[in-house]
C-alpha cells in the first residue's frame, strides 16, 4: 500500500484490533505487533476495537474470530458532517472522511454456544479490500463513482439520457445504479 500503488502516506493510514469487551476472548496482541512494527506507521493510529468492530462471525455458531481494519484518512475536506455539533471525525465514525479499505479476519475459532469458543485445528486469513475504495484513494477522488471503474458509465447514461448536469444530479440514486449493473452485466 506504501510502495507500489503510488505509495499511500503512511500517516494517513489507520489501524485496529481486536480487544474482547466481553472479556471472554485474548487480546489479538499479535496483530498489534504487527502493526506498531511497520515504517512510518503512527502508533496514535493503532485502535482498539470489541465484537461490534473487529470480530467477525458468519451466524452464532461456527468459525469466526479477530480481525484488523486497515482505514484511509481522505483529509479533513472530505469530512461531509462538518456542521454537525460536536462531530469529531474518528475511525468507524460517521463522516466521509475516515473510510475502511481492508479486513484481514482471522479465522481461528468454532463457536459452538454464545460462550464457548474452540481453536480450529487449521487457521486461516480471510482478507478483503476495497477495489473502489482503493482506487478512489489512487486517483485522488471523493468517492467510488467518480473514479474511472465508474464514472464513464454515469457519463454515458446521462448522454443517453440527454439529462442536463442538474437532472443528473438529482438522479443521482439512479445513475448508480444502471452503472453497477451495467458493470455486473460484463462480468459475465
Ligand atoms: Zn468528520
């Protein structure tokens, strides 16, 4: 992320882990490791998180376990509640300006009650990105739609359309659409 896709600022990377606020669970103390062992990575970045955020399980039995987000700061123009009392923007906050890119999950454990949780024999990661998310950071625009994935499908619709930039806008919960399903529709 540093390195190759046009070398992200590490300053403006963020991290979290998990820490069990129900206490049943240990730290993931490694994760944290990791991260404050990475160049450049500012260790204020480095939060903690408890079930809600950083633990992922498919249904309330069977593999689940930690994860670790990794999350983008856009800069303090892209926050969209500026004018909202008291908004502090913050990591899994509520303003646009702190956005998650990637979760690595751990896969470590088969839950078998609300309270027991065994080692599964074999552990694996189940990491994501995302793609728009991190081309959107690449091409420096605010948000999926305006990057190249997206914006060109947008741009043919309104010339299809014949809408003026004003109609465009107001329809704008339309225009995603058609351009994710077009984009669908190719994956084929
Ligand atoms: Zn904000």
């Amino acid at each position: 992320m540093t390195k190759v896709w046009g070398g992200l600022d590490p300053a403006r990377l963020h991290a979290s882990y998990f820490v069990d606020d129900q206490g049943d669970l240990p730290s993931d103390d490694e994760a944290r490791q990791c991260w404050l062992a990475q160049p450049g990575f500012n260790p204020d970045h480095l939060i903690q998180g408890g079930r809600d955020d950083n633990f992922w399980e498919m249904a309330e039995t069977g593999p689940c376990g930690p994860c670790t987000e990794i999350h983008y700061d856009f800069g303090p123009e892209f926050c969209d509640m500026q004018d909202v009392p008291g908004h502090v923007c913050a990591v899994n906050g509520d303003c646009a300006r702190i956005v998650e890119i990637w979760n690595n999950v751990f896969i470590q454990y088969n839950r078998t009650s609300p309270t027991d949780f065994q080692p599964l024999p074999k552990r694996h990661v189940d990491t994501g990105m995302g793609f728009e998310r991190i081309v959107s950071i690449i091409q420096g625009v605010n948000g999926n739609y305006e990057t190249d994935l997206l914006k060109p499908l947008l741009d043919e619709t309104q010339r299809l359309s014949g809408q003026s930039i004003a109609e465009r806008e107001a329809d704008f919960t339309s225009y995603r659409v058609i351009a994710d399903h077009v984009r669908a529709a190719t994956f084929f």
